[in-house]
C-alpha cells in the first residue's frame, strides 16, 4: 500500500482559501437552522478552519521522511521495539467526527533502529488526516516496513468512533481494534503472542 495515498489524492483538488472555507462553515451553520451572524457564532467559522488546520495537519506531513534517519549502531539489540499505550485523535472519513484511540506499535530491527519518537510522529501523520482505522492500521505498518526493512511490524490499534457512539446505532462503549502483522510476527505465534501481552500488561 502507499503511504501517501491520501496526500496524493489531495493533491488532485485545488485547496481552497482560508476564505472560501470559512464561507463553507457558514453555510453549514445555516443549513443547521442557526444563524451565523449572532454574536456566539460570528467568530466560529475562523475557529472551525483554525480547527481544521490542527486536526488534518498529517496531510502536510511525509512519514517516509519522518523515518529516514536510522541507527545501525545497536550493540547487536534484535529484539522487538514497542511503543505501547499512545493516545491518538483521528477522523472518520465517512461522517468527519472524532475517532479516539490508543495505539501500540512494535518491530523487530534487521540491524537498523528509528528514534522512538519517530514512531510516535508516524502515528500522528496518519491519524491527523481523514481515515477508517483499517487503512491507518496498515499505513503505520507499511511505513515502518518501507523505511526500516525490519523482519516484522506489529500495529494495534484500539478505538471509539462517534460515528457510532454519538449518531447512528448509538452504541457508546462498543470500541474496534485492528491489527496488522508482517514478517515474524505473521509466521512466528509465540513472537505475536508475546507482543499481545506485553500490550496488556500493566503500567
């Protein structure tokens, strides 16, 4: 798959202006039978792009150059790497309202290492733009698979979607996870299961 699927699609739409968005706020406000122009909505369409702006910044951001600079002096480290527990806000692309999970991450080096915080940063680049958790749960992994060539990737991720707690079949404690597996941890069951409960353990 490719990472940048979304961020070359955008780049088929011309972006519209700071302007132009804000007159679109407007007429949603409208189209929900309130009126834009009263005093506690005069300043909400600059808000809602400002929003916007934060909450779709993964679209501005390149996860193969997040992952470029790697590390090949690990004093012969080849076990696995996890980042476990990391909050993430993301949106769904189907109806544009919040998904909010935890996600956990993990590879096993083939003589290359990443700073940990990139990791992270490739979480958010995905997350922070229009999504279904599927596709972000193989993006991460296909990222990570790209830049470091590892001998395997393991993603869980674990989230609520408003799409389904506040509208819709109103189910507010159903969550979904996802998961992808490549390499070792696809052929090797005692590796998967030991990430399975490293991710359950307690801090």
């Amino acid at each position: 798959m490719d990472t940048q699927t979304h961020g070359a699609s955008l780049m088929a739409t011309a972006r519209p202006t700071k302007d132009e968005a804000m007159a679109a706020v407007r007429t949603l406000l409208a189209w929900a039978g309130d009126d834009p122009t009263r005093e506690g909505l005069i300043d909400t369409p600059k808000r809602v792009v400002e929003a916007y702006e934060e909450f779709f910044s993964g679209y501005k951001a390149d996860a193969d150059h997040e992952l470029s600079r790697t590390f090949e002096e690990v004093e012969g480290y080849d076990d696995m790497v996890l980042l476990r527990d990391m909050d993430f806000e993301s949106h769904c692309e189907h109806h544009m309202v919040p998904i909010i999970g935890v996600a956990h991450i993990a590879y096993l080096p083939n003589k290359r290492v990443v700073g940990l915080s990139k990791i992270a940063r490739v979480l958010d680049i995905f997350a922070k733009r229009l999504q279904t958790q599927e596709t972000m749960t193989a993006q991460i992994a296909d990222a990570i698979t790209t830049a470091l060539e590892p001998l395997g990737v393991a993603v869980l991720v674990d989230a609520k979607h408003q799409c389904m707690t506040t509208r819709g079949v109103h189910k507010p404690r159903v969550s979904t996870t996802t998961t992808t597996f490549t390499g070792a941890f696809k052929t090797d069951a005692e590796l998967r299961g030991r990430f399975l409960r490293l991710i359950e353990q307690k801090s």
